[in-house]
C-alpha cells in the first residue's frame, strides 16, 4: 500500500524558517517525482511545486509565489521529499500536502498545518 | 500562466441527478487536465486524468470530457457520498494551477 506522511508543520514567526518532510512508503519512490501544494484555510487548492526523479536530473518547478524562499529536495535513500520554506510570511498559512507524480497525482498525504504568525 | 475557472461555485442536488461541472482553460492545454474530489478535512484524491482517463477505484458515474479549453466532469446519479468540493487542475504548462473549485452539497 502505497503511503505519503506529511510532518514538520508548526506555528512559526514571521520571517522565520521551517522544513516540512513527505515520507513515502510502499513504492521505489526514487521512480517517482514528488509534488507540494497547499491550502489556506477555507480556500483551494495551490500548487507550490516539484522535483522530478532523479532519472530526469532531479530538477524542480516552483510557483511564482514561493521561488526565491522555498526549495523542494529529496533524498531517496530514505524515501522521503522535503520542502524548505524560508523568510515565511503570513499568508503562507496553510495546510501543505505532498502528492506522488509531475502531472496528476494520485496518491496523497494527510497534510501538515503550517501557521504563520507572530 | 493558465487560469482555471469553475462553474458552478457552488450547486445543491439531490441523489440520483446527473451533475455537470464545467472547467475552462484561459489558454489552450490539450487534454492535460485532471480532476480531484476533496470531502472535507480529507486530502484530495483524483477522479479523472487527461481529460477524459478513469481512475482504478473510482465509481464509473465520474466521467470526463473535453479538450483545449473546455472540459466537464459528469457525475451520473449522484449519491450521499458525493458530497464534496472538486477541483480542475492543469499540468500543460508551469506554473501547474487549479480551479477554484466547486462544492456539492446533497440535498
């Protein structure tokens, strides 16, 4: 059975920094690209980027909304994809999910609840 | 950057009805569209890829279809458990984006 486990959400400051990680369980994950979106509370749904396998470089995709302050990376031999989030702002208050592929996703985690605030 | 709109925002039915949920692409994406169905506080979970391709596990009822900037995903006698927001998401071009979404509510 294939499993995605978000961890690493927390209330932090303004500015500050957090690592969330996407472990993964039941598949070669090092196949697979890994996703990151987020949801606000109330709102929809926000794609916030990838990284491919490392077949294909290892490259990532972010959106305009978070280039510059987050990174995604993985480390295969433990199965599991990150996603730095530096210099955090408020509105970057979410529930952040991982997914399983590039183009459609079809395995997720439960989410990780990040909340920006001082 | 693609823009994804929904229509309805928001639709109230009752069990058996077919349901029509429409997504329009502001640019042209191919068959490069998806749907996802997200009851509340639950992950999403995917119903339909490329416009069209069914899911293993997902009721037959869920059908997709179209192309380029116009697609619609069809639920055929609706039932309780269809209650839920379903979202559009395109993976034509980056950055990748959803719809707003459009919410269920069963009467």
């Amino acid at each position: 059975e294939v499993q995605l486990v978000e961890s690493g959400g927390d209330l932090v400051q303004p500015g500050r920094s957090l690592r969330l990680s996407c472990t993964v369980s039941g598949v070669t994950f090092g196949d697979y690209a890994m996703s990151w979106f987020r949801q606000a509370p109330g709102k929809g749904l926000e794609w916030v980027g990838l990284i491919r396998s490392n077949i294909y470089g290892g490259t990532t995709q972010y959106a305009a909304s978070v280039r510059g302050r987050f990174t995604i990376s993985r480390d295969d031999s433990k199965s599991i994809a990150y996603l730095q989030m530096n210099s955090l702002k408020i509105e970057d208050t979410a529930v952040y999910y991982c997914g399983r592929g590039s183009a459609f996703f079809d395995y997720w985690g439960q989410g990780t609840l990040v909340t920006v605030s001082s | 950057e693609v823009v994804l709109t929904q229509s309805p925002d928001f639709q109230s039915v009752t069990p058996k009805e077919k349901v029509t949920i429409t997504c329009r692409a502001s640019q042209t994406i191919g068959y490069n569209l998806h749907w996802y169905q997200q009851k509340p506080d639950q992950s999403p979970k995917l119903l339909i890829k490329y416009a069209s391709q069914s899911i293993s596990g997902v009721p037959s009822r869920f059908s997709g279809s179209g192309s380029g900037t116009d697609f619609t995903l069809t639920i055929n006698s609706l039932e309780a458990e269809d209650a839920a927001a379903y979202y559009c998401h395109q993976s034509n071009s980056f950055p990748q984006t959803f719809g707003q979404g459009t919410r269920l509510e069963i009467k």
